[in-house]
C-alpha cells in the first residue's frame, strides 16, 4: 500500500508544471480573522496523561475558545504532517494558532533567498531528484548497492530562483536502501505522513513568506541558516547574507518588533547586535553547544559573557532546559537556572518532533528526563516545567495546535 501512495505522490509532483506558480495564495491582502482550530492532537494528548492537577486543568479547558499566541512558534510550519517550508504548511500552521511562523533562510545560486531547513536538503525535502534539474544537484542520486547506501545531495545553491520555484514540496525523508529515485524519495518516517504531500506543494521564498504572515497579521522568526558552501560564495559573504535577510523585512515595512531573527552562528547574532540594534533586540541565540556534556557545560558557563555581549534570547534544544531531581521529579536544569539569573530569556525547541514517547522515552528532545518519560501524554507533563517553572517565552513545535491548546488554558 505505501509504494502505491508514493507513487500517488510522485505523480502529483510530476505534474507540477502544469500548476500556477503565481502569488496567490487564496488569502487577503489584509490581517485575517479566523477561528483558530487545534483538532484532535491535543485531546489525544491530554487522555494519555497520568492522573493529577495538570490532567485536570487541561481537561477544562477542552472546549476552548481558543486564539493565536505569540507563545506559538511555528517550526517549519505544520512540518509535523504538512511538507516544510511549504504554503500549505503556513497556512495550516496559522489556522492552529501560531502567532509565530519560521522561515529558515537558505540563498539561491543567484543569491537569492528562500525557505528552507538546510542549504542542502532540496533532495529530501522536494522533488528535485525527480526533474530535469537532478543532474545539477552537487551530489546526483546513486542508488543503494553493494553493501553501500543511496547517496544524493542537493542545495538551494545549485539551483537559480526560477529554477528553485520549478520545485515541489514533499515530506522530509529518504530510504537510504533506495535503489531507484522512486525508492530513495519513499521515506517518510512512521509518525509522519504524506497525505498532505499531493498536488504540488509550494516552496516558498523570503520575500513571499514575508507577504504571507504579513498578510495574516502575525509575527515571523527567520533563521539564518549555517551555509554548507564555503564563504564567501562567489563572492557573497556571511556578513550580507546577514544583512539580507534584515534588508527583506526592512524593504517589506516590517517592524522589528514582530521579527525574531535566529541563527546557530554566533558571529551572525553579533553582527545583528552591533549593525541593527532594533532587529537584535529579539535575536535568537539557536545554542547547539549543550548537544555534548562538555558543550553543556561550557554553554552554561558563557551565558553571563553573552548577556554582557548583547544577547537577549537563547534557544537550546528543549531536553537542555530541564532534569530530574532523586525524587523522580522534572525540574529545571542548570542552563535553565543560568539564563534566569543572567536575563536572558528562552526560547525552545521542538514540540511534537520526537515521534512517540514510548521508543527511547521521546529520543533527543527529552534524553535528560527519558527515565520518566514513556507516554505521549508526559509531552505536556514537560511542558508545563518548561513553561511554569523554566519561564520560558516561547516553544518552536511541529504541530502548533498541541502547543495553542496549553498557551489558552494557561493564558501565555
């Protein structure tokens, strides 16, 4: 059955010539009010939780209403189930109430900027390798054999913006025993899916994301994302690309105040400290050092030198903001603890990015908490630490509803 819905989807991508590539997104070109919707997840959510004071509030809160929160960052979009980076993504995400929505900030071959997670993900992420564009990716697809997996590689800057505009969104994923395109693009994890992958969904550039969630009234947080060329790029240095992407909401008339620059490259925050104080005034400092017990350390140990530097915002992994003290309780870590004591506030992610809690106690996202971490319903039971006793401003999630519903019942 799945070879028969990837083929489905193949062929919907296949067809993506013949679709209107324009700028209409069949929305207003003025601050829409809608009711926001969060579905069936996070009732799933709640009725899988242990019994106890949070399962009680969160069940009052069932029937809502429920309205956008800044509390809400979209990460990639409704990536959860929607292809990332997509409209359709965007869009599902600002019907679930996400008054925060990203766009990672790739650059083109013609230095260009678009949505994308990674400069280098276009084989996973889209269509790519099935057009007539494949043979321009850096790495062209080799099929998996002799004990070797299927390679490909593909970046945003291989390909022109028009070029780039050709391309279909799909779920992120791959099968590395591929043995055909077909097969390699067919590898959509198991807590995802590709129903919303049909037809062509459209990629996206910075200036149209702009356009969107202007247009939607909410706010946007763009990422930076750590180039996989090296730099300067025909040129093109880190410092412009920085600036670019201030310039793009700056030509658009956007406030500061509803941009929350990101990058994982503190040279990039830095920069934005020091040309565009007001951008920077809500930059965030994606931190990837606590992903080893030394970089944790060491990130813990820097933050009273960062806040001095400027920073305002750091944003760890969410596992990085939390432990478990001898009583079995979740309580905050001591980054967490830090950033308090130095006013910098937080930012974290991803919510709903783990896959089920019940493999490996949720993986990545909640390794420091996993030995009491085995039901999906213990997703809320972190978040709550997070949000009542870490204090943090806002949660990146992949599915923003699950995120809406606790922000209304608690008010953030």
């Amino acid at each position: 059955m799945r070879s028969f819905i990837a083929s489905s989807v193949l062929a919907g991508l296949a067809s993506a010539a013949v679709l209107p590539r324009g700028g209409d997104y069949s929305h207003k070109n003025k601050p829409v009010k809608l009711n926001v919707q969060v579905g069936d997840r996070p009732y799933f959510l709640v009725n899988d939780m242990d019994e106890g004071p949070l399962k009680e509030k969160l069940e009052s809160c069932s029937e809502g209403p429920f309205k956008t929160s800044d509390f809400v960052f979209a990460h990639r979009g409704a990536s959860l189930l929607f292809p990332e980076h997509t409209y359709p993504a965007y869009n599902a995400a600002h019907r679930q109430g996400a008054g925060v929505i990203e766009c990672d900030v790739a650059f083109t071959k013609d230095k260009q900027l678009v949505c994308r997670h990674a400069q280098c993900d276009l084989h996973t992420t889209t269509n790519v390798l099935n057009t007539t564009l494949a043979d321009k990716c850096t790495t062209p697809f080799t099929p998996a054999g002799n004990g070797t997996e299927a390679t490909a590689k593909c970046c945003t800057s291989d390909f022109t913006l028009a070029e780039f505009q050709t391309l279909c969104g799909k779920q992120d994923g791959f099968n590395a025993n591929g043995t055909t395109v077909d097969q390699y693009m067919d590898g959509t994890p198991y807590f995802r899916t590709d129903l919303y992958a049909s037809g062509c969904p459209k990629l996206m550039t910075l200036n149209e994301y702009i356009k969107v969630v202007d247009d939607w009234g909410l706010k946007f947080t763009p990422e930076l994302k750590t180039p996989e060329v090296p730099m300067p790029y025909d040129g093109y240095t880190q410092e412009q690309y920085a600036q670019d992407m201030i310039n793009a909401f700056k030509n658009a008339g956007i406030d500061p105040s509803r941009v929350f620059p990101q990058s994982f490259l503190p040279a990039d925050i830095f920069y934005w400290i020091d040309n565009e104080p007001e951008f920077a005034k809500q930059a965030v400092y994606l931190d990837e050092r606590v992903d080893t017990a030394e970089g944790y350390a060491n990130a813990t140990a820097s933050l009273p030198a960062l806040a001095e530097r400027g920073v305002k915002i750091m944003a760890p992994a969410m596992f990085a903001l939390t432990k478990v003290n001898d009583e079995g309780e979740i309580i905050p870590s001591e980054y967490a603890i830090a950033c308090k004591e130095n006013g910098l506030e937080i930012v974290a992610w991803s919510f709903d990015r783990s896959g089920w809690l019940q493999i490996d106690g949720g993986g990545y996202y909640y390794q420091y908490v996993a030995n009491v971490t085995n039901n999906d319903g213990d997703m809320y039971t972190v978040l709550d630490v997070l949000a009542q006793q870490v204090g943090i401003k806002a949660l990146f999630s992949d599915w923003p509803a699950s995120v809406t519903y606790y922000a209304n019942c608690f008010g953030l």
